[in-house]
C-alpha cells in the first residue's frame, strides 16, 4: 500500500465543512492537509489564536479560527455557541486534542491531562450535542495506551496518586469507553460517533518529558514508528464513507502501533460499561 493508493480509496470532500480541535500541532495538522487535498472546507478550534491563524494562512480551506481551551468549561461554553451561531454547516467534529504527562492541578480539583484527555472532551460532546439539529459525526481520537489501563477497577479522577502515565492511560480509557456509551444509547439519532487511534509518532505530545527524553524520545519515534501523515488517516478514514457509527479506526501494523488504517469493533475488554455504573 502506497499513501496515494490510500487516499484514493477516500472520496472527495467538496462541500463538506469539518470543525477540527488540535490541528495546531502533529497529528491534526497532518490532518489538515489530507482535508485541503480533499477540498473540505475547515473551521479550527484552537487555544492558541496566533498559531492557528498563522496556519490558516497556508491552508486556504480553512474558513474560521475559533478559541477553545479544552481545561476550561468557560472557553468550551463560549466555542460552543459561537460554533452554533455563526456555523450551521459543519457535518463533522474531530477531537483530536490531547496532553500527555501534564499533573498541573485545575481549579477544578482535575489535572491538566485528565480534564483536556477526557473530562474536557466530554464535556465539549455533551454541551454542543442537543444544541446540534442536524446531522454530525464525532470523530474522537484515542490511544493505544488506553488498553493498560487496569479491567474492572474504577477510578477516582482528581486521586493525586496516578502517575504521569497512568493519568494518560486512564484518560483515554475513560474516553473510549464513553465513546462506546454513546454509541450503545444512541440518545441523538442524528449523531454519529467513530473512535480513531493514530499508533504511535513524534510530536510535540512529549513536550512535557524531561529534556533527555523528549530530544531521544523524538528521534526514536521519527525512526521506528510512522509519520504524522499516516498516523492521520484513521481520522480521515472516519470522516469518510469507509466508516460508519460506532466504528474503530486503528492501524493495521503490529501491535497496532503503525501502518494503514483497518476499520474494526471496539474489543469487549475496552468498552467497559462499568466504568459508568
Ligand atoms: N503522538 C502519538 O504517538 C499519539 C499516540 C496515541 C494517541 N495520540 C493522540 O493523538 C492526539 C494528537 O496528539 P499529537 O501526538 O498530535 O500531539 P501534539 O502534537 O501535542 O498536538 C496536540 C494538539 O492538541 C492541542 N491541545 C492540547 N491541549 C489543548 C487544550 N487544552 N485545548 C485545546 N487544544 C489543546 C494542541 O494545541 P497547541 O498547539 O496549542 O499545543 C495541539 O494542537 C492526542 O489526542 C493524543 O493523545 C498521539
């Protein structure tokens, strides 16, 4: 399989509007570019206004930058409604953002990658969904390293406790199987949920690692693991016609950890509905 060869198994986007949360950096911005090549018009929420402006100016289809922080229930509000009342068009919400190895503590008593990885992500799905009257997918990306964390255990999301690590993984956790609880309720039938996982790649996700192991961390993931240009396609795949509600978009390769994406059902061991009971 060749990156062209893949592509064109995906239709053209004309006329599609896609909202994509976390393209400033790695993984979604790769994204970005797939989008452009096939002529979806594009709306991004960022954090960061001037990064995200300044790479509006190199992707023409991006039509309008809106400010989103997702560890801020305040800044989520606020994106919400300026979506709803300056945007009708979109049919599809990427949720890519994501943070790892980040304890800072918020106001709110979570860490900083437990409320951007899941309760911030949650919050944003449950917030925008009866405010949507027309048809959309959620395309939610999530991670392989949401399968280590712990079966049949609960988890208390403001312990101080969890690990840098553990806090990614559960994160994650906590966000496929909520994918998952959305899916099975099925509470709005004009929406539409697809969970994706990129593998594994170099980006700046490792920004918050000691220096040592950021620089060699980098190198070695750029080395051994796939770039961003296909660690993207699982997202684009799940905007596409090949997907369809409820599915799970990973990579093909071993372990699942690189490699053209395959289209399956969430495995019974992730989808932990006990997690919610
Ligand atoms: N890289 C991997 O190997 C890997 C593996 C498994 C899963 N993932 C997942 O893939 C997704 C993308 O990660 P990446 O590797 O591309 O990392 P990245 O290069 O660090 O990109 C993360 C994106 O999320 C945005 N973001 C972070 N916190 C935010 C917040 N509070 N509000 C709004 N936006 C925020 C960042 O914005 P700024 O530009 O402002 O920082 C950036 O656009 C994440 O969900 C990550 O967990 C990555």
């Amino acid at each position: 399989m060749t990156l062209k060869k893949y592509l064109n198994k995906i239709e053209d986007f004309t006329g599609r509007t896609i909202v994509v949360i976390g393209a400033t950096s790695g993984i979604g911005l790769a994204l970005l570019t797939h989008l452009e090549n096939k002529n979806a018009k594009v709306i991004l929420l960022a954090r960061n206004l001037s990064k995200a402006n300044e790479i509006k100016k190199s992707h023409k289809n991006i039509i309008d930058v809106i400010e989103y922080d997702q560890t801020s229930t305040i800044s989520i509000d606020k994106a919400i409604d300026t979506l709803i009342s300056t945007h009708q068009e979109f049919d599809s919400i990427v949720l890519n953002c994501g943070i790892l190895f980040n304890k800072t503590i918020l106001e709110n008593g979570y860490s900083t990658t437990i409320m951007t990885n899941y309760v911030g992500a949650r919050y944003f799905i449950d917030n925008i969904s009866p405010k949507l009257n027309h048809n959309v997918r959620f395309v939610i990306q999530g991670s392989i390293a949401a399968g280590l964390m712990k079966k049949n255990k609960k988890y208390d999301l403001t312990s101080r406790k969890l690990t840098k690590f553990g806090e990614y993984n559960i994160s994650k956790g906590y966000l496929e199987a909520y994918f998952y609880k959305l899916v099975k309720e099925n509470k709005y039938p004009n929406i539409e949920y697809v969970l994706t996982e990129p593998g594994i790649c170099a980006t700046n996700i490792i920004r918050h690692m000691v220096r040592p192991i950021r620089v060699l961390g980098k190198g070695f993931l750029a080395t051994f693991f796939h770039p961003t240009k296909i660690a993207s396609l699982p997202l684009l795949t799940g905007l596409s016609k090949l997907s369809k509600n409820g599915d799970y978009i990973i990579p093909r390769g071993i372990f699942s950890l690189s490699g053209y994406p395959k289209i399956k059902d969430l495995p019974l061991k992730r989808r932990r509905p006990y997690l919610f009971e």
